[in-house]
C-alpha cells in the first residue's frame, strides 16, 4: 500500500496548454515533417534514428504536437524522461528561473546549492535506512559507468555481472553489458572485459519460481565468475528493454542477500524504473530491496539531462578525490528542474497517479488478452506496462515471438494519433511508457486503437 502522504490528491487541477486528446489533420507524416526529414538526412547520422519521423513543435502534459499540427498521445514519454508530464510547470519555471541566476561554474571548482539539494533528496528518498551520498552526471550510461567503478574501487576486485535481457547502455563498457548486441553494439567492438551475463528471472518464458530462478543465478556467478573476484551486480528490478519483466517473487532478494554475503556490491539500475514510474519512488521497493547502490536518470530532471548514482557513504566514498565529476554533472538548471520534480511527485500524489494508470492500462489489456491469443502476457508495475506477443496458437506453448505484430500495431497507431514503442530482446513487446499526466480517457482512447490494429491483424 502507498503511504497517505504518497497517495494526496494534487492541491490544483493541472492547467494545460495543449488539449489533451488526439487529432490527425494530414498524413503521417505531414508534409513539414517531410521536408524536415528530407534536411535531416542530409547532416544527421543514419546511425541516429528514429520511431517515427514526425517532427514535433510543441509538447505538453500527455500530448506531442507536430508541425502540422497533428497531435499524438504520447505513450513512449521519451523513453520514461517526462515521466510528470511534457513541460510540467513547476519544472519549466525552476528551470527558467534558475537560467537567470547561474547556468554553469562546474561543481567540482565552485559549486552551488542545488547540486546539493538534490543529493539531499535521494539520500531521502532511495531505498535503505543508512548515511548515503551521490555523484552527479548527465546520463544514464554515465551512470551505469561510475557505480561500476565506484564498486571496483570499493571492493579492489575487476568483474561485472549483469543479466540476461537487460539494457544498460551504449558506452563501451555499457556495451558490453547490454544482452541485445543489435542496434546497440554491433560493430563497436572491442569491449569491455571482465563483465559476465547471468541468467535472470523470466517468468513467462523460464516457468521457474524465484527461489530456482536465484539458485540458477547464483550459481553461474559461483562458477563461473567467482564470488571472490565480483565486484558488482547490476540489475534492473524491472527490465527496461528487455521487455519490462518482472522478476518472479523472491528472486531479487535472493540475489542480494547473497551479495550481501560474499562482498559483491548490489547495483539496482532504476534509470527506466525509477522516480516515481512503477508506483514507488524506485521500483527495488516493490521487491523489498535495498541496493547498496542506486543508479537513477531519465524522469529526474522532467527532460533536462542528468543522472546519478546514491549509494551508501562508505562506498561511495572509496574514490579518491578528483575521481568522479565531469563537466556539465549536475548542472545547476538541470538540478533547480530535479528539485522541481521531486516536489511535484511529493505535492501532487503521483505515486497514486501511477498506480491508477496500472489499474487502467491492465484492466483494458487483460479484456484484449482474453479476445486475441497474439497476445501472451500483460506484465509491468506502475505507468510501466507492457504486453509480449507472439505467433497466433503459441502463447501456450512454444511461445514464439511475434515482433511482426509489434510493429504492425506501432505503424497502425501512429497513422491515427497514438505514440508506442517496442522492446523485447526479440522486438516483441509493445510497452506503455506514458507520463503520469495521461488521463483515464486517454488510456481508454489508446486502447481503442489498440484493439482496432490487433483486429485488422486478422
């Protein structure tokens, strides 16, 4: 159950500057948006590319606007970034106020409150009882990249481990780290050494409970890596790209215990889960964990770039001085948005708002799932939903991805105003990823579209 103070209704209606529901006046996409794309492809690199090649002028609570004026219910979010909303205000004026005050000195020569204050609020609001302390960067695979050194330095021991199907990256340590090699590291080689993929907990697919899921686990890392030379674990509690899995009851604790155990330092990548995406603050307090490091970014800053890792002070202190930073890690206009955030989670009930946006989203998907065997299973926590589907006939039994569906929905939606986005080691998961700020109406509007791109499936 979420606490009360969690569950307060906002004080104040939102007031947006979009309406928020979906309207398509051209073809998708619009002629702006070809001539766009047309100067696009003449400077941007072909190795940046994108869901769909709308072009969008204005953004706003649940809702993108192109520039043709088509409006698309957003259920991608920037890849779980605006998790509060597009331009949210509290965070548009804490930004803007802050850009008339400092934009720049570079925290590790002379630095500022609001680096500061947004420690203060993830020592706060991180899983775990004990002194923390944070550095901040300015992406997720940054963020990825220095609680693995932060652990190596702790623990004065060389090796990684990761799980199967997880995403962490496109870093060439992250890399390395990533289950999927194609887009994200095909052809970017050599790697990273010393990191080893482990088994994870699939529930759909594996059939184990969490306790044969963990011994499975535990005993790759034993046997093949070794305890003694282990720095870290890391783990997403929910898979981002990988598919949105949750683990089966018991396996993360598991996983940590034994850490906990054997020296390893217990790394919860919560850079798609985290702040306030599955209905608490970080989604390892669904499985009550307590991760000895915490690594957040996406939604904590509304769409300004930053991350962090939190951890416990002992680790986190094992760096020498100079050791971590950068030069645009916590940016002040970045931090005055992250402060902004954490109060419109706190002030308007948003942990509440994601748990109704679970209510809604699997509610609608569990009447499709019943109505269309593509569908295999409806999974996720929060405004992190998601289904996998596979070939008709075969969710009983072989269960074979069917990522020709994913797509065909994606490109059905998108001509009709709906923004998905795939996952999945084998693209076969459409996943729900909207902000906090979609409405009831919306989801069902969205699942109207849904059930019309499964029924012209056929």
């Amino acid at each position: 159950m979420t606490d009360t103070h969690d569950a307060a209704q906002p004080a104040v209606a939102p007031v947006y500057t979009v309406t928020q529901e979906r309207k398509i006046v051209t073809a998708i996409p619009g002629p702006k948006s070809q001539a766009l794309h047309e100067r696009r492809r003449a400077v941007v690199s072909d190795g940046v590319s994108s869901a769909l090649p709308v072009y969008i002028e204005r953004a706003n609570g649940a809702i993108l606007v192109d520039v043709d004026g088509n409006q698309f219910v957003d259920f991608g979010a920037g890849i779980g970034v605006t998790t509060i909303g597009h331009t949210e205000a509290s965070v548009v004026e804490a930004a803007a106020s802050q850009l008339q005050e400092v934009i720049h000195t570079l925290f590790t020569i002379t630095p500022y409150e609001e680096y500061v204050r947004v420690a203060e609020l993830l020592a706060e609001h991180t899983p775990g009882l004990w002194a923390k302390k944070t550095v901040l960067v300015n992406s997720g695979a940054e963020a990825v990249e220095n609680g693995v050194k932060i652990a190596r330095k702790h623990t004065g021991r060389r090796a990684v481990a990761v799980l199967d199907h997880a995403y962490h990256g496109r870093t060439n340590l992250t890399m390395a780290m990533n289950f999927k090699a194609n887009p994200y590291g095909a052809g970017f080689g050599p790697f990273a050494g010393d990191v080893y993929h482990a088994p994870g907990s699939y529930p759909y697919r594996d059939g184990l409970s969490g306790e044969d899921a963990a011994a499975r686990t535990i005993g790759y890392l034993e046997k093949v890596v070794g305890a003694a030379d282990l720095a870290c674990l890391v783990v997403e509690p929910i898979q981002g790209e990988g598919g949105f899995m949750v683990p089966a009851e018991g396996f993360l604790p598991a996983l940590q215990r034994w850490c906990t155990e054997h020296g390893v330092v217990f790394i919860a990548d919560e850079i798609q889960s985290g702040m306030a995406r599955t209905g608490r603050w970080f989604a390892s307090e669904h499985f009550g964990l307590a991760p000895d490091l915490v690594l957040s970014a996406k939604g904590i800053a509304g769409g300004l770039p930053l991350a962090s890792v939190t951890g416990r002070a002992e680790i986190m202190d094992a760096s020498q001085p100079g050791g971590l930073g950068g030069t645009f890690g916590g940016n002040p206009v970045a931090c005055a948005a992250a402060i902004a955030v954490f109060e419109s989670i706190e002030q308007n009930g948003l942990l509440a708002e994601a748990e109704r946006i679970e209510r809604a989203l699997v509610t609608g998907l569990a009447r499709l799932e019943s109505r269309y065997d593509v569908i295999g299973e409806v999974r996720g926590k929060g405004a992190m939903i998601a289904i996998e589907l596979v070939q008709p006939g075969t969710r009983d039994t072989t269960k074979h991805p069917n990522p020709e569906a994913v797509a065909s929905i994606i490109a059905y939606a998108a001509e009709r105003g709906v923004l998905f986005l795939s996952a999945g080691t084998w693209g076969n998961v459409l996943r729900f990823l909207p902000s906090l700020a979609v409405t009831d109406a919306l989801i069902d509007d969205a699942l109207s579209v849904i059930d019309d791109a499964l029924a012209a499936l056929g």
